[in-house]
C-alpha cells in the first residue's frame, strides 16, 4: 500500500481512538468500571494514544524521505526558522510547566481542583501547547509530500482539539472564561501583540 494512504489510516485509527476516550460518555463507562481505580485512566489514556500514534508517526519518520519533495525554504531563512523554532519549544515548555505537564498526563496523581491558568503563556495565547507545535511543524525546512500531509492532518487535528477543549471550558468555568477569550487570541497571539505595542507607544 502507497505509505501515504498507510499514514492516513494510521492517524485516522488513532484520532478515533484518541478522541473516543476523551468523550464525557467513555469517561462516565470507565468510572463505572473501574471505580477507585479510574484515578489512573489518565495514564492510561496517555499510553494508549502512544501506542496508537506510533504506527503513524513510525511510518512518517521512515518514509518521509522517499515521497516527492513538495518545497525547500531557502538557506537566506534558516536563522528566521530557527528563531520561530525556539520560541516555538520555548513556549512549549513553558505552558507544559504551567499546565503541570506530569499530572496533565498522568504521570503524578493530583486532586487539586481545575483552575484557569490565564498568565504567562496563556496570556499570550488560549492554547500555546497546539500553537507551539504547529508552529514547530510547520517550520520544517524541507516538505516531502508526507510530511505536507502529516503536518496539515496533525495541525487540523489539533485545531479541532482546541476547539473542542474550548466547549469543555466554559461549561467549567463560565463567565471567567467568556472574559479571558476576549482578552486573548486563540492561536495567534494578534492580541498580545496590540497590548505590548500600545505598552511602548
């Protein structure tokens, strides 16, 4: 089979299965039947949507190479790609800091209440984890016709995410967080940027 229809089926059955067991009524079977224990689902969760990312992402990173290049930025651009790449993992680390990237994935059990973080890298953006990483996925230098596929699917993906972590968030926290998405941008940080300029002028 051609391995980019083989990456496409890889990723559908992972986004199924990622975003199945992220549904309210998955979760609500799984506390049933796992009573006291549901406390690990998180983990759980997280392990499998490893294991079924990885036929995908395996297949992207061997065979990226062997699909028609689709376009080459210029070398004059490295420093600027570069650039856009450590802020992007910049970022990143900082909104998983903020986030408490081991509890989010269940690696540290917590039973603090949820609060809405609005500081920091989510002053800057609502959701800077799927913005750095798209911003880090489409920085590549070179795009085979794969990795053009699998940055745009991954990107889609993640932006449905957002919009679906959007709907979760403000039936947790209502007006709170009506204010704070007025206040700043979704992915974009157009927002921040208009508050530090009119800060300078």
């Amino acid at each position: 089979m051609n391995v980019i229809l083989n990456f496409i089926l890889y990723f559908l059955i992972f986004t199924i299965i990622h975003s199945a067991l992220a549904t309210d009524y998955i979760k609500t079977k799984a506390r049933r039947l796992l009573g006291d224990r549901f406390r690990f689902y998180r983990i759980i969760y997280t392990l499998i949507s490893i294991l079924t990312f990885a036929p995908a992402f395996l297949v992207w990173i061997k065979y990226s190479g062997s699909t028609p290049v689709v376009y080459s930025i210029s070398q004059w651009a490295f420093p600027l790609i570069i650039l856009a790449r450590v802020l992007g993992l910049g970022i990143f680390a900082y909104a998983s800091y903020q986030t408490d990237i081991l509890a989010f994935t269940g690696l540290k059990q917590t039973h603090e209440k949820s609060k809405l973080i609005t500081n920091g890298a989510y002053g800057i953006a609502r959701h800077p984890l799927y913005a750095s990483g798209i911003l880090l996925l489409v920085t590549k230098m070179e795009m085979s016709r794969l990795d053009l596929i699998a940055v745009l699917l991954v990107s889609i993906y993640l932006i449905i995410g957002a919009y679906i972590e959007e709907r979760r968030l403000l039936s947790i926290f209502g007006d709170e967080y009506r204010r704070y998405r007025q206040q700043v941008s979704m992915f974009i940080p157009v927002k921040w940027v208009k508050k530090q300029t009119a800060k300078l002028l």
